[in-house]
C-alpha cells in the first residue's frame, strides 16, 4: 500500500492533520466493534455482507489514517529547519507540479520533491533557498517552506 504523502509544514497543519486522523481512527474502530457486535448479535441478518463489506472498510482506513498519524506525530515531534535550494520544477507522485530541491542534514545531502501548490509556478526561482522543515528520525522527509 502506498500512501500519499500531503506536504504538510506549518504546526498548525500538523496539529490538524493529527487531530483529524485522531478521530477518524477512533471513528473506525468504533464502526468495527459496533457492526462486529451487531452481527454476533442476531442470528438472522438480511445484511451481513454490507456488515462484512463495512469491517473491512473501517479497517482499511484504522490502518491507513494510524500510518498518516504516526508520520505527521513523529514530524511534529522531531523536527528542525535547515536551508534548502532550488534545484528545479518536477513532477510528484501524483503527477502534480512540484519544486525539486535539496537540503543538508548531518553531514548528508537529501533531495526532495515536494508540491508547490499553493503558491504560483513563477514565484519559485531556482537557485533561491528557503527553509526546509526536516524530521529528525527520517531526514529524508524534508518538506521545503515556500513563502
């Protein structure tokens, strides 16, 4: 499974993105044991593959939202900035426009891809540096602040 990486910065996106996983985690894991519940509970079911079809649903999103959690937590809690540059425009993942830099930590060179949206093409100048919001325990998960 891959997951999508959001270029998340700021703390308070962070704290956001932390809260909203938070909740749709605890959501899910309520909808597990309330439709596991119900479905032990009557003998004669005319849905019990719509409960089936929904334990796997809220299972697949307990697991992808706990990932998206424990990356954005460990992001929030181990981070630091150091400079970034430029290098130039590339594609991401999904196939958006994005900005190619790199970026310094411990005596080692990362480079990254990150989504220039929101911000227009034209106001990112290659060759400029800007700041670059690192996590301490995956340094390659370097997010570049535009401004």
């Amino acid at each position: 499974m891959t997951l999508i990486k959001l270029i998340i910065v700021s703390n308070e996106q962070l704290i956001a993105t932390i809260i909203a996983s938070f909740i749709i985690i605890i959501s899910s894991i309520i909808g597990i044991i309330l439709n596991i519940y119900f479905l032990l509970k009557t003998t004669h079911q005319r849905n019990k593959f719509v409960r089936f079809f929904l334990i796997a649903l809220f299972s697949i999103a307990a697991v992808f939202f706990y990932n998206q959690f424990t990356v954005n937590y460990s992001f929030y809690r181990n981070n630091t900035f150091v400079v970034g540059k430029v290098l130039d425009f590339c594609k991401t993942d999904r196939n958006e426009e994005g900005v190619y830099f790199e970026y310094h930590f411990n005596n080692q060179l990362f480079r990254n891809c990150n989504v220039i949206f929101p911000f227009p093409k034209d106001s990112v100048k290659i060759g400029k540096t800007y700041q670059v919001r690192v996590n301490k325990l995956h340094p390659e998960d370097g997010r570049i602040i535009l401004n």
